[in-house]
C-alpha cells in the first residue's frame, strides 16, 4: 500500500505545475482566489489557452480530442490546477453532453458538436428539471410531438444554469406516455436561438443571475438532433447525472478554500484585539475543517483507486457528493462568520465602496446552501446509498 | 409565571399581523401613525412607556411578516440610550416618539469586532467642544438618519456617547444595503467638530447605557428572529404538505418530517430564550445580560439552523430570489450576526 | 407576563427549600450527588419520610391521600428537592399505578393498594415491553385466558425497570384477539410472588442491574385483579405513557447536574497543567450546555402554564423529553470526557480502590444512553410531534 | 496510490478474521504462535519487521471481533520504544516477539492529561542507579506484564524511560477493569531503586521514541476503531432489516435508513483515516503527526457516533451487555480517549 503517487505520476505532476504557474492571466487567478465569478468571456478564453495547450478536455479519450489520461492523471491535473488559482472548465459541454455524443451519438453529431465544445466556441446548458420535477425526474411533462422530420417541442425546463450564455441546450423532452414513466423520454439538441425558446432569468438568494427559466413553445427541433433512440433518454440522463455527481477534484478546492480562510483569520480582528486566527474557539473549528477536508482527500484517492481497478461508482460517489458540499457550506459559512457584521455589506448605493472581498465571501456563503439541493439533493443521495448498503 | 397576553397586548398582535401583511406598504410612518415608534419611549419624555413585552410582539410581528424597519434601532435601542445617559428631556426623544426624527446608533468598528464598550472613534477636546475622528463602520439604517449616537473614546477611561447630526462638517457617509436587504451605512468622521453639549451624558460613563441599550435591542432582535422562525416553519409545512414527488406529498417521507420537528423544536426554544430575555431586561444587570446573551447566543444558532433547514426543504425554490424563504433565512443569518454572534454572547454570558 | 412565581408560590418554596435543607439524610444526599444509585431500603426510608412530612404523594390529589398541590407548586416542590439533592421518589406506585388506580380503578382495588403504595412497603413494577413488541406495543402476545374466576396468564415481558425488588406488577395483557390490535389488551395486577413468575436479570451496558425479563407460566390471576373492563388496558396504558413523558422537573437536575460539572472542572487537569475549567474548549462548551439547561427550564414553565391553564399535553411534552434527554445525554458524557482517561477505571480488582466517583460518571454516562430509548425512543416522539404539527 | 492487500496481507487478513471468530479462546498464545506478535520488531531484534499495514490487518480484525488483548501496547508501542531508543539489542525484544514475555508503557498520569512529554513521577540518580517516586495512574494491561517502561523526568529537560521490573521493590500496584472491559493498573513508586542500566536511551532524550511509539499505538487503535465500526455498521444493518416493528422491517424507515447511511460515511471516513495514519508513520516528524493526529482526532468523533448510533438503532438491545453492540460501542468510547481524546489531538496537530 501507499498513498503516494508513481514517479511517472510525480513527473507528470510537475509538468502541470509548471503549466499551472503562468497558465492563467493575473487577473483571472486573483478573481478565482478571491471567489469571484469568472466572466463567459473568461471561460471562453480559458477554455482556448487550455486548447492550446492540448489539454482542452482533460476527461475525454483521445480519439475524441481528449487528453487520453489515466484517472490518476486527471486527478492530478485537477489538484494543481486548483493550487495553482487557475479556473474551472466550467462549461457543461465538456462535463456533460460532449461525453454523451462521443459515447451514444451519432457520427454526424460528434463531428458537428464537438469542436464547438474543445474550443470553447460553442455554450451548452442542461435542460432537465422542471417545477413539478426536480429530485423526481421522471415525472417531467415538456413532451415532443412528432411531425414530418421534426418533432414539436412544448413545456418548460427550470434551474438551467447559465442558459442566457448558451448557444445550445441538450433537453429531456418526453416523447411518448408510457406505464413506466421513465420510458418515452428522449434527448433533444435544441438550438437556443431556435424559434420558440424564451430564457427567463431566476435570481438566487445571492442576488446572482446563474440560473434560468426557459420556456418552449412550439419548439421545432429535427429528429436529426435526437440523442440515440427515441425513449432511451432517461439511459443517457442517468449517465450523466453519474457523472455530475462522480470523482471531482472538489477537496483541493477545499484545501484551497481553508487556506484562504486562515489566511484570513490572521488578518481578522477577534475578541480582546487579538487576530481571530489566535482566537481559541474559531481556530478549533478551523482545525477540525481541515482535517476533514484532509479525510476526504484520501477518501478520493481511495475512490480513484477503485475506479482505476474497474470497479463501477456506487455508493462512495454519493457519499464524496455528500461530504464535498457539507465540508464547502461550513468552509463559506465560517468565512462570513469570520467577518461578522463587517461581512453584511452587500449592494453598494451611489458611489459608496465595499470592503475588498466581503460580498464574494458572502455570495458564495449563500450559493453554496445550492450544493446540497442541485444535482440530486443530500436527501436523495442518502437514499441512493441506503439502497445499496441495505439491499433495499 | 404568566406568558399570557393581556387584552391590549392581543390587539396590539393582532394590529401588527394586519401591518405585516401589508408588505411593502408596512411603512414608518404607518409605525408612527399607530403610535409604535414612541412605545417603548418614557411617558416623561413623551412617550407610552410601554414594556419589553410590547417591544417583544411588535417585534415578533415585523420578523413574521419580513418587513424590513429598523425598530429595534430607532425605537428601542437609541431611545434608551438617550434616557439612561440622563437626557430624557432632550426634544429629540418627543421627534422620536412621534416617528418625525430618526436616529441610527454608531457603535460598531472593523477593529473592535463585537465589542461595544472600548471604541477607537477618538473624540478630543477643543475650547468649545469636541472633534472626533475616526470610522464607524456598520450603522444599521444610517441613511435614513437625521442624526447619529457614536461611540467614542475620550481622554477618561470608558466610553462616551456623542449626538452627531447627519450633516456634521467632515463626516462623510457610505451607504449600502446589506446581504439581507436591510441598509446600512459607514461613517467616516474626519476633525468633525461638535458642541460641547453633543457630549450625552458623563464624559467617559456610558458604558452601563450602552450596555442596556443594546441589551433592549438584542432581546428585540431575538423576538423579530423568532417571528421569522415560525414563518419559515410554518411555510415549510405547507410546502411539504402540497408538494409532490414520487407520487406522494413530500409530507409523507419521515426523514423530512423529523427536519420539520426539529425545525418546530428551534422555533419552541427560540421562544424560550425571547421571553427570557424580555422578561429579564428589568432584572439587575448580571442577571439581564445572562438573559439576553443566553438568549442572542441560542437563537443566533437555533435561527441559522432553521433557515438553512427552511431552505434545503425547499429545494431549489429555498434558492429563489423571489420566494419569501430564501429572503427570510437571509434575515435570520443577519439577526444571529448583528449586536455579537453565537460566540460572542457565549463568552458575555459566561463572564458575567 | 412575567416569569417568576407569585408571593404565594415564592412562600410555599421557602417551606419547601427548608424541609428538602435536612429532609435527607447526609449519607443518602452524596449518594444523590454523586450520582450513585440508592438502594431499595433507601428508597423505602425516605418514602417513610415523605409520609411523615404529608407530602408521600405530591402529584396526588388529596382524597387519596395526595398534596392536592397545583402544577407549580408541585414544580417548585421538585426543583427545591433537587436543588438540595433530594433522592426522586422513584417508585413506579407513586408515579404510574396509583393514579391509574384512582382514575380507573374500582372501590376495592383502590383500598387494596393505595396504602402501600403511600407508605412505599408495595413496590411496584410495570410489564408493558416484550421483546417483540417495543416501540410498537400493540404487538404484545402474553396473554391471558379466563377460566373461572381466573384469568391463566402466560407470556413474558421484558426491560422491567427493579422487577426483582417488586411485590407486584402491572402488566398489560392480550385477553383477546381483535382485528384492530390495541382493543383486546387489558390490565392485570399480578403479585410478583405468583406461581409460575420468574424475574431474570438483565445486565445493562454500565454493567448494572435494574431491569430485567419476566417470565408468566400459568399465572393464576383473579379476575378482581384486572383494571377496568376487559379490553380497556390499551388506554390505561396510553394513560401512563403520557404520564412518562409528562413534565418532569428534570431540568433542575440537569441544572444540578451542570453545577456539578463546573466544579468538577476546576479541580481537572486541563492541558498546560490549567485546571479544565480554563480551556477555551471546554468551558466553552459547558456555557453551551448550560444555556441549553436555561432555555429547557423556560419551556418547562411555559408548558407549566398551559396545563394549568387547561390545555392538553401536546407535542410539547414530547419535546421536553427529546430535550431534556439529549441534554442529559451530553451532560454526562462530557462529565466522562472531562476525566479522560482517568474516568476509564470501572471495577475494581483484588482489593484496588478507583478513584472517588470515577465510575459514577461512567455509569450514569452510559445508562443515559437508554433515555432516547426507553418509555418511547426519541423517533418515536419524533413521530408524535410530526403528526400533530403536520396535521397527518 | 494503492490500497490493496499484497497475497500475504490478504492472508494475514483472514487469518486474523478466523482468529478474532474464535472469541475468548482468541489467546495471547494463539497470537504468538501466529508470529503476530513479533510483527511490528524488526529483524534485527529477532522480529518480523513487517509494515505499520500489518499492524493495521491485525488490529482492524481484532476490532471487528471484539477481541481484548494488549496488542497495540505491547506488540507495537513498547517495542518501538525499545528499539526507538537503541536498545533493540535487548534480549525483552526476542521475548517480546516470541510471546513469552510482556510489557507495558506507563506513561499516563493524573495530573498531565494527556501529555506524554513531561511527566511529573520522578527519577532520582542515586550512587549506583535510580529511585523512582510517583505514580503513573493508567497503565493499559499492566497487570499481565512482566516490566514496565516508565516514563520519569530526571534533572534533564526532557522526559526518560526506565524499565521496570514487575516485583521491583516499592512498587505497589492496583488492577481494575476499565468500563470496556479490559485491564488496567495504577502503579505507585515509594523509592523504587533500580539499577543504572535501566535507564533506556539518553537521559532526558526519549522524547521522539516517546512521541513515535505513541504514533504507531494510536494508528493501531485507528485500526481497531476502524474494525469495531464497521462490525456495528454490519450489524445494526442486519437488526434493521430483520426487526419487525409496526408491521414492517425497521429499513422500512427512511430516518433510520439515513441514520445507517451516516455510519455509512463515518466507516469511510474512518477507513480513510485509518490509511492516512498508517503510511504516514513513516514520514517526517511533523507530517507523521498531523496524520496521526488528524486520524485520532476525527476517529474519536466517528467512533463516538457510530456508537450511539448502534445503541440507539438496536433499541433496548443496545443498552444489554449480553449482546456484542453494546460491548463493542463502549470499546469505540474508550478508544476515543486511549492516547488522547479528540480534543487534545486536535490541538496536537494544529501545533505541529
């Protein structure tokens, strides 16, 4: 046994840090540090100096554009690229669709979308929740109607993030009722600038505009731009979903996250004058984050390791969901509680100036309270896990 | 002990419930016209001297029905600051009680963190006066002040409370609004001269006012906090009541219904602690800040826990923006913070 | 409003506070401190004193030889005792048989049995649980089968709280089988000293014995023993259960039981060779707790008031014992933690003596496991409170 | 990284899982005829010199099965301190990893917690060796011990290591039964006169063997932690798919299946810990300690729950001492203190 990586894995290390070090321009590692939203044209941007690099889609084989790395690799690419303040790759057509193509579609639509996606070129969205099904997929009612060569697309999908920047969205749309509800859904490709689609945006509790209503009306979408078979999109949902909620490199990004917090504590003022950092209690919590932060870092190598032995994700990946977003909500928490009422400045009026960092601190305080609702909530991953460790 | 409402105190709840609905309407000087604003001011300084325990449900009333005023400021924490420093025949109390005058309080620094009582705002002498220089950086509703108590540390050892009107030569004022839509302000103090007579009460002897004027106003927060715990318990009842998933309401998954009793057991100990510290703002001063920081200290923790919880059975809706939950949960986070968090009021409890 | 007793009450606790100052004896009031177990001659001596103060049954009222006090001032009466480490009056006559008695009981039973409860020569045990028939009590099989004048009991009950210091026993018994299970359950007094009863212990985890199995082999019971009407026991013992759960002034020993820890703080070594009351830590989260006591105490008066006003225990009553359980659950385990390692020592061998009060700590720490267990686990009143807030 | 068994850990691993199956007849001789316990000695002193993860093998099944033998104290912590000390030219080692002879560490005092570092019983140089007063309150199985290695302070500044004798003159000892059920002694030293060669190491200078034996010790016991959790994770899974309540398997309840899935998380987190402390044993000073300190520190929390958990979910049957959960969540608590409860290790590792 060991917990250490091979020297091959060492070297490959060092190669991403050297990348990680000059990668990103100043201005975009000091908004990542400083929890500050990334604009689409700083994805965008991003996006075309990893492509240049080559490493435009770390997760994708080869034959497809991808890096063709092991899972250890990817790993380690996403550690240092997250020590390093670089940003995400955020777009969800890397993380999502580009996977279900090149694994389900058809030779036509891999080569029509995936260059769009390894360039940055082109936005997707995800559309799948709707108001009457959120944690219940499969009670979605946007259906499609069949008509010549295309089908008609009618309902509306919610919680779409970043649908007022896409150009594309890959939508669950139900093609026909079925006993089974999970049958007769199919995966449509639906150009957003396609007549009939209308983006509402929805404000969240961090006064942000991320997420999106977007409604579909009379929506012509052709057959053509059907994922797969007709009714075999819940298949293609699912293996998704497995993949939103499988192995991220999330815990350096908590690393990360306390050790911006300490830095600071250090600077903050507690009781008696003294730094909070020095302040008994806050300092204990701190501590106890970090080394759960530290628990679950090995709790992704461990996974890692199975998933590179062939072992299939089960119920550890619900838990790193799980853990992941209860570990990144006390981090923030303990961020704003750091600042006390210096932390409730919110919205500046006129020409008045907030101090530097306090509104990120708390945006993400409050976004982050998302993390155990969006892509399956910590109540349906209990359930997912109870399933599988009681047989249920 | 007796925890009922006498029949004036009923109408008084019932007469804040129908204002609370009003919504955006719920103005100040609707507050005014109904004769809040001077309730908990002495009758001898044109008040109706009125008790904690009406502070308490007008309170309780304004977190139920999230309307953003700043109540516990203006009508209870800066009017006992004006009374117990001995200036209760200031006519700015009769503005005050008649909802015409406002006053904001301008204790909090960045430095200082929840301390009250040791302010770095320098206030020096000059032949006829004061000049005070210095930064107070979180005044709740500062705009909407015609003047300003602050804080501030003279040559003696306690501290010192200052009247500042809001167009004193070199102050400058920053306005925002605050995470939880509540505006606030900073004020910047550069050689702002004042009268001698700004100088409320003894030179370096407001400690013990300041103290019960934050006491009064944090055992009203504690009601506004609770008000708006039973809101959210109640709203998430009905959520889980109407909304279905997998076929059934999600009342009927027992994992969600024990979230919602915890939820009614923070609401029923937040009540606890409210009437403790209500009851207790009369009682020697060891025995009333016990009171109040048991009470802050509990409900800044049992609030959190309830807002959170309110959020997450909402789901994605908890997140919006344009439901009330999200918008209440970010208040209560608020309560617990302002006038000393959790730890704080542990701490102030625990030595006194 | 106001939280604080009236002139009349405030005289009645002088009178009180002066009885309960030297009431007990010095050996049984340490025993009471220290959190040791009284045995059954002691719990008997100070019934005696009890009846020869008038008070042998505060919760009574006075026609059957009860105080007739109001709900406060039987609150006033438990809090001054337990200020002044006064034992409970602990017997299961006092608490749960006698007032069924009263209520349901006929003319004779009544006589038969009041009098020794009283006095405390009738030790009283109660036979509801089976092994099979938990939490969920309508599943209980002893039963019972007239012939003649008798009813032929067999069966078995189980975590029978001092069943081996018991005279009889009150149990409840299926004397017939209905569709809907409850009905078909009645109340049987049996003499412990019957034929065919056999008491076995049961260890419990602080290596204790107070509870135990009893075995019912054609137990001759005469059918004058039975409580009420046959096919009624189900709500005598629905009665009792809400007596359990009712409102105790438990939160005075948790007050006491704080105390206690605080003092045993600053004798603790604590690291840095501080006494334990001085770390941040600690003492921190003992203000914690005892702000926790004091807002339990609150609602304790708070519900206080409702019943006298009339009104039925509600789910509030659940809430004080989820409450007052899990305070005393941390309680106690903090008064272990505080030991350390020197709180491990439990049984001493050869002729080793433990520390003074080491095993107290632990046995009291792990007995009070059993408080979100027994007499309705904390899920189930859980259960409760949902039911009647969500209305289901 | 690899976490897998090579063939002869995956052998080692149910040979310790056919052994702890054995229950009480699980001996001190069995083990030693197993070789186990010459394991963790080094070749050189005519052990095994096998890695900290056999020593995990064997203590996560000795946890699982509830056996209560010495092993972490007298297989892993007392050699380490032999040799860490260069004494593993010792002829106690061979005895020790042949089985026949045993030791016990005394280090725990009353008065210092759960510092290692600075004991107060004290060692005195009398002409031909030293006398040794004080007591040492808390010695893990000291009663089947041949010798102790006692921790003492000399006139030097750091701590020293005498081995003692079982029958030395004026040591008193006192045996008892810890609340888990297994052994422990109090030795108490009246001019207790050992011979020079006692003294084990440089005077003063058994700091670091200190420090590194009571890692490796407290990693172990992550380990049997780690075993005894999962052993009632299974278990309380078994009872709730097999207990009927209600008319329906107690899995039937989503709030008790929750309740599973979070010992679930604990049991994956404490596997986690468990490999954090055993690879890093032989890292560098500091990075050693944060590992083993992180572990202890988290593992005291998980066991803890897990162990209440397990109580609760069997019901009355968790409170009996005739069923194994009982027993074995007692085990997990005491383990959370053995070597310093979470608290302490906290503090450790945020020192370190």
């Amino acid at each position: 046994m060991r917990l250490d990586f091979t020297p091959e894995e060492l070297a490959f290390r060092e190669e991403v840090r050297e990348f990680a070090a000059r990668a990103a321009p100043d201005a975009m590692r000091r908004k990542v540090r400083d929890g500050e939203e990334l604009t689409k044209d700083e994805f965008v941007a991003w996006q075309r100096i990893m492509q240049a690099r080559g490493w435009a889609a770390p997760s994708w084989p080869r034959e497809h554009g991808g890096t063709g790395w092991t899972l250890s690799q990817r790993h380690i690419f996403e550690e240092e690229m997250a020590a390093a303040d670089c940003p995400q790759q955020a777009h969800f057509g890397l993380s999502l669709i580009g996977p279900v193509l090149y694994t389900f579609g058809d030779e036509e639509q891999r080569r029509r979308h995936l260059p769009g996606i390894l360039s940055g070129d082109v936005w997707w969205c995800q559309g799948y929740s709707e108001r009457q099904a959120g944690s219940d997929l499969a009670a979605l009612q946007t259906h499609a109607v069949r008509d010549g060569d295309d089908y008609v697309v009618n309902g509306h999908k919610i919680w779409v993030t970043y649908a007022h920047w896409a150009d594309m969205i890959f939508a669950l749309v139900r093609t026909s009722r079925e006993e089974k509800r999970q049958r007769g859904i199919s995966m449509l490709l639906i150009p957003m600038d396609a007549k009939g689609v209308t983006v509402r945006p929805i404000e969240t509790i961090d006064r942000n505009h991320q997420i999106n209503e977007i409604l579909l009306d009379d929506v012509r979408v052709p057959v053509a731009n059907r994922v797969g078979a007709e009714g075999a999109g819940w298949g293609y949902g699912k293996f998704l979903l497995a993949r939103e909620r499988g192995v991220g490199a999330t815990q350096r990004r908590l690393r990360r996250a306390v050790e911006r917090l300490r830095d600071r504590l250090r600077r903050a003022p507690g009781p008696d004058g003294r730094p909070l950092a020095e302040d008994a209690l806050f300092a204990d919590r701190l501590t106890q984050l970090e080394i759960e932060v530290i628990g679950l870092e090995v709790t992704v190598l461990r996974v890692l390791a199975e998933l590179e032995a062939g072992h299939e994700p089960d119920a550890r990946s619900s838990m790193l969901k799980i853990r992941s977003a209860e570990l990144l909500q006390r981090i923030t928490e303990m961020a704003v509680e750091a600042g006390g009422t210096e932390a409730m400045p919110f919205v500046p009026l006129d020409d008045a100036t907030l101090p530097p960092g306090a509104a990120h601190a708390v945006r993400n305080y409050l976004y982050t309270r998302a993390t155990t609702i969006f892509g399956g909530s910590a109540e349906i991953q209990r359930n997912v896990i109870a399933r599988q460790i009681l047989g249920l | 002990m007796d925890f009922s409402l006498t029949t004036e105190q009923q109408m008084l709840s019932d007469s804040v419930a129908r204002f609370a609905r009003g919504g955006t309407e719920a103005s100040w000087a609707t507050m005014a016209a109904l004769c809040w604003t001077a309730i908990a001011i002495p009758e001898a300084s044109g008040g109706l001297g009125g008790s904690a325990v009406e502070v308490m449900i007008i309170m309780e009333g304004l977190g139920r029905g999230l309307v953003a005023q700043p109540f516990a400021e203006s009508c209870v924490l800066c009017p006992t600051l004006l009374t117990e420093l001995g200036e209760g025949h200031r006519p700015e109390l009769q503005g005050m009680a008649s909802g015409t005058l406002r006053a904001a309080f301008a204790g909090a620094e960045a430095e200082t963190r929840f301390d009250p009582l040791n302010p770095r705002l320098r206030a020096g002498r000059r032949p006829d006066g004061w000049i005070l220089d210095g930064v107070k950086s979180f005044v709740p509703d500062g705009a909407a002040a015609d003047h300003f108590l602050v804080t501030a540390r003279t040559g003696s050892e306690g501290p010192s409370v200052f009247r500042v009107p809001r167009d004193a030569p070199g102050l400058e004022r920053e306005d925002f609004l605050c995470f939880d839509g509540h505006p606030a302000s900073r004020l910047r103090f550069t050689g702002t001269a004042l009268p001698a007579d700004a100088l409320l009460g003894a030179e370096g002897g407001a400690g013990p006012a300041i103290e019960l004027a934050l006491d009064r106003a944090t055992a009203a927060l504690c009601a506004e906090a609770l008000g708006a715990m039973e809101a959210l318990r109640e709203a998430t009842a009905e959520h889980l009541r109407t909304r279905q998933q997998f076929g059934q309401p999600l009342a009927g998954f027992q994992v969600l219904q024990h979230r919602l009793v915890d939820m009614f057991l923070a609401c029923e100990e937040a009540r606890s602690m409210t009437l403790l510290a209500t009851l207790r703002l009369e009682a020697e001063r060891r025995e009333r800040i016990r009171a109040v920081s048991a009470a802050k200290a509990r409900i800044a923790q049992l609030a959190r826990s309830v807002a959170y919880q309110a959020i997450q059975l909402h789901g994605a809706m908890g997140m919006c923006e344009e439901f009330t939950v999200g918008r209440q949960a970010k208040r209560l986070i608020a309560i617990g913070m302002l006038y000393g968090d959790a730890d704080h009021h542990r701490r102030r409890f625990a030595c006194a």
